[in-house]
C-alpha cells in the first residue's frame, strides 16, 4: 500500500468516527494534530527511556505517529511523498561532518 492509499485509509476511518464534523469532541485541525502527532512520538521515546532495545508495543506507537503525520499532510494539502522525495534530495548535497 503507498501514501496516498493509507493516507485514504486513514480518512475513512476519521470520518467514520466523526472526527471530521464541525461539532466532533476530537477537532481535526492541524495544531491539534501536530500536538497528537508529537504527543505519540514522544510516547516512542518513553519504550526506550530506559533500555536501548525496543520492547514490545513500539510498533503502535510508530503507527499512531504515521497516522497523524499522514492526516496532518493530507490537512494541509502536502504532497507527503514529493515532499519527502525532494528532502531526500536536498539530504544528499548536505554535509553531515564538518
């Protein structure tokens, strides 16, 4: 499955809960998205807060990061996948020591 297929994935399933109505509990705007997105990454870091090895249930997380990442894109009406293309582009001309 590519972005677009799961960033369409991930809309069915928003819309199925509501989230997207102007009246939902859970406002689907792209600060509060960009807070829930960061929100998860850092319950990423929490599995390896104190062990360097991952443990079991860092997957999730992972997921729920992408998710939001793909929502926040999608809100925004970012291509995340030419963005994410042109980023690499410009990684590789840079310089990482010195």
């Amino acid at each position: 499955m590519d972005l677009k297929a799961l960033t369409r994935e991930m809309n069915r399933f928003i819309e199925a809960k509501g989230w997207y109505a102007p009246d939902s509990p859970r406002p689907q705007t792209p600060r509060n998205l960009a807070t829930s997105m960061a929100i998860e990454a850092a319950e990423v870091l929490e599995h390896f807060q104190w062990s360097e090895a991952a443990v079991s249930g860092v997957e999730d997380e992972l997921a729920d990061v992408a998710l939001y990442l793909l929502q926040l894109a999608h809100r925004l009406d970012i291509d995340l996948e030419a963005a994410i293309l042109a980023k690499l582009n410009v990684n590789y001309s840079r310089r990482w020591d010195g």
